[in-house]
C-alpha cells in the first residue's frame, strides 16, 4: 500500500466521534512578531495528550479477530505509548510498551493507567524498539510502528485535512519530525489539496538524521544527545517515511534546546498551551526566524503534543525567564549586624522588584570578617528595569555585581 488522500480520508471516517478535531488557534503576538498570519494546530490538546491515537486507532481498527486476541506491542519514547495504549483499550484488546529506561515519569505513568502493560527497556527510543520486536517475535503479538507503517501515517494525515478545512488560505504548514509518520501524513494530505502548500519540517539538532539521510537516500543512524524533545529524539527515520519526505517536504531545518524551550514558554505565555519539547519543535523554528516566509503568507505550526513531565517544564520556564532577563540574580556585601537585610531588602522594594530567593554567603565567598555575602534572585519587569533595581542599589551605598548567564561545558 502506498499511501494516498483517499486513504487519508478512510482513516478520517474511521477516528469521526473517536479522536478530537482539535482547534487551530490564531496566534496574535507570533503574528506580529514573523509579520504574517499564524496559527497553532492544538494537537497538544488530542486525546492521549497528542496525535499518536489518530494513526494507533487506525491501525489496529482494522485487526482481524485473530489478531485482536493476540494483542499489540510497540515501542515508544512516550506519545505513541500512550496511542496505542489507549487505542487498544477502546477495542479491549491487551497491549504492551518497550520505553526507553529514562522515558519521562508522566509518560509512562499515563501509559500504565491507560493499562498498558510497560517494560523499560534501553537508553534510547531505537534500543527501546529493537527490545519490543524481539518480544513480538517471541510472544506473537502484532507489532504497531511508531511511524514507518501506511496505516500509522495515514491516520496522522488526518491532521493535514482538518488544517486546510479550518485555514482554507494556509500557505505553509511547519511540522515536528523525529521518525517521520506525522509529517508524511500532512504533507501527503495538505499537497494533495493545494500542492502550492509548503511543507516545512523541524528537527532537534540533538537528534537529526533526516537531512543526512535524504543526502544518502537511505536512513542513517547518527549519534544521539539528550534533547527536551524526547518525542522527536529518533535516531533513524523509517524507510517509507524517508520516501514521503523527500517527495513530498519542501525544507526541513534544525532547533536548539535553548529554541525549543523558548517555544513552550510562548505557548504557555501567550497561548495558555501546554506544549512538550517535541510539540514545540516547529514553533521555535518560527520564533527563530528560520524559516523564510512572505507577509502575504499564512502560516499554521502543529504543536503535536502536550505530555510535558510538570518539574521539566516548571525548570524550562525558569530558565527562559532568566534569559529574557525577567528573573536576576545580584551579589553584594552589607555589614554584618543585625538590620542590615532588612535595609537592603527595602531598597530592593523601592524599586518595585520581587525577591524570590535570598542567600547568605560566609565561608563560600571568603567574605571579609565584619560583613556577610547577600545573593539575591529577584523577580523584575524585564532587563531594562533590573538595571533600574541595579543602579539604584548602587546609588544608595552598595556594590553590585550581577551574576551572567552560565556557560556550561558538556
């Protein structure tokens, strides 16, 4: 089978009244910001926490009896998971998950209460999957790829019809890729209805074999570093899925960690959207500015999933808060007796700044006998006012320093 948009279209008639056509949100302030017309597909909002039901449904929808009584396996660094755990609830049938040894506490929490059966296996999404074959093999179960399968793709296609439907006029559609089912299903769908649709995909560069496997013509395995998109963090695409891509993908472009975090802090910001590393992928690549666009062009980024652990993100959201210069962090001495905090701290609310945390420094700083180290993170408006908070303790009497942004070597 190859896949087509009439295959596209039986998967749509088969998920009606099982998944969620999720919305497509106008995005005002990324609109502004790249000069176009953007929206959001608020796939992060699909049951399961993302699109992986549309083509785990899809699939083992048309089983046989016979394989519906031998259950399903796949494995997963997450998001398929819990598709596929959820679609072989709805037609009660056993399943089982290989994920990888460090997959996120909540994916595999959300995969149990699903009822899947879960087995940690290996330290990455490829070695998670070679464990969960040879378990098929020895069990019999019927395997379910995470993308590298028609049915698969074409269920997550089903994406690209419901963005032409609701944004008749889009131009450019940009979609996360880590094995490649989801972007094969868009773009097959999206270009068969308006072929001058560009299909842009976004890569972690932690992870990114796809443009050097399109070079070969064959999938490449490259070397793997952690990345927050564990979602999209496969180290090879899948054969039909490279096809598709190359046939079908205008551009495909690559994302840093810094990026990706920046992207679920604006869906979180301006969005009220929880989006993980892997859904954020392609809206970093837009706030980036690495894709060329035109005024006139309309523009619609898939946010494909929302199953982001709680103390991740609290720790992303921070962090990009420090780097847009929201959260500061100043050193200073005051003499060590009694009152002198105070005094401080009520300079520092002078200025209308929030002290979050503050830290008392003796022996780590070696400070001089008779005064006392103060580290002071606060809570400011944006740079420009933490150089307000900053001269204004200098006018009044003390020295500051103001801790920089840490290089970190790996």
């Amino acid at each position: 089978m190859t896949v087509s948009i009439e295959n596209i279209y039986e998967a749509q008639t088969i998920l009606d009244g099982v998944i969620v056509s999720t919305p497509v949100i106008y995005d005002e302030r990324l609109s502004k910001e790249l000069g176009t017309t953007s929206f959001l597909k608020a796939e992060c909002l699909q049951k399961s926490g993302s699109f992986k039901i549309r083509g785990a449904y899809n699939k083992i929808h048309r089983f046989s009896d016979d394989e519906m009584k031998r259950g399903v396996i796949a494995g997963s660094a997450g998001n398929h998971a819990q598709g596929v755990a959820l679609a072989a609830a709805l037609h009660n049938i056993n399943a089982t998950i290989v994920m990888p040894k460090h997959a996120p506490l909540t994916k595999v929490i959300a995969t149990k209460n699903l009822g899947a059966n879960v087995i940690l296996h290996g330290e990455t999404f490829d070695e998670a999957v070679a464990f969960s074959k040879q378990l098929c093999e020895e069990k019999g179960y019927i395997y379910v790829h995470a993308f590298d399968d028609d049915l698969i793709i074409s269920g997550q296609g089903t994406i690209g019809l419901e963005i032409v439907r609701d944004i008749p006029d889009v131009s450019v559609i940009v979609v996360p890729i880590g094995g490649g089912g989801v972007i094969s299903g868009t773009a097959i769908a999206a270009k068969s209805l308006n072929p001058k649709i560009r299909v842009i995909g976004v890569q972690a560069e932690n992870c990114a074999p796809m443009k050097p496997s399109l070079e070969v013509g064959k999938p490449v395995d490259i070397n793997f570093q952690a990345t927050i998109a564990d979602g999209i963090a496969v180290k090879s695409p899948g054969l039909k899925t490279l096809e598709i891509i190359g046939k079908y993908v205008d551009d495909i472009v690559t994302v840093s960690e810094e990026e990706i975090a920046r992207g679920i802090f604006h869906c979180v910001q301006n969005s009220r959207l929880v989006v993980e590393g892997a859904g954020a992928a392609g809206l970093a690549a837009l706030l980036a500015k690495k894709i060329d666009l035109e005024p006139e062009d309309t523009v619609c980024a898939v946010l494909c999933g929302g199953n982001i652990d709680a103390n991740l993100l609290a720790r992303i959201l921070e962090q990009v808060l420090v780097r847009q210069g929201r959260y500061q962090i100043l050193k200073l001495l005051v003499v060590d007796r009694p009152g002198m905090l105070a005094a401080l701290l009520n300079h520092v609310a002078e200025t209308g700044a929030n002290v979050i945390e503050v830290f008392h420094r003796r022996a780590m700083w070696l400070a001089p006998l008779g005064r006392v180290g103060i580290e002071m993170l606060l809570e400011v408006r944006d740079d420009d006012h933490g150089i307000e908070v900053f001269n204004h303790l200098e006018e009044v009497g003390y020295h500051v320093e103001r801790e920089g942004i840490g290089d970190w070597e790996e």
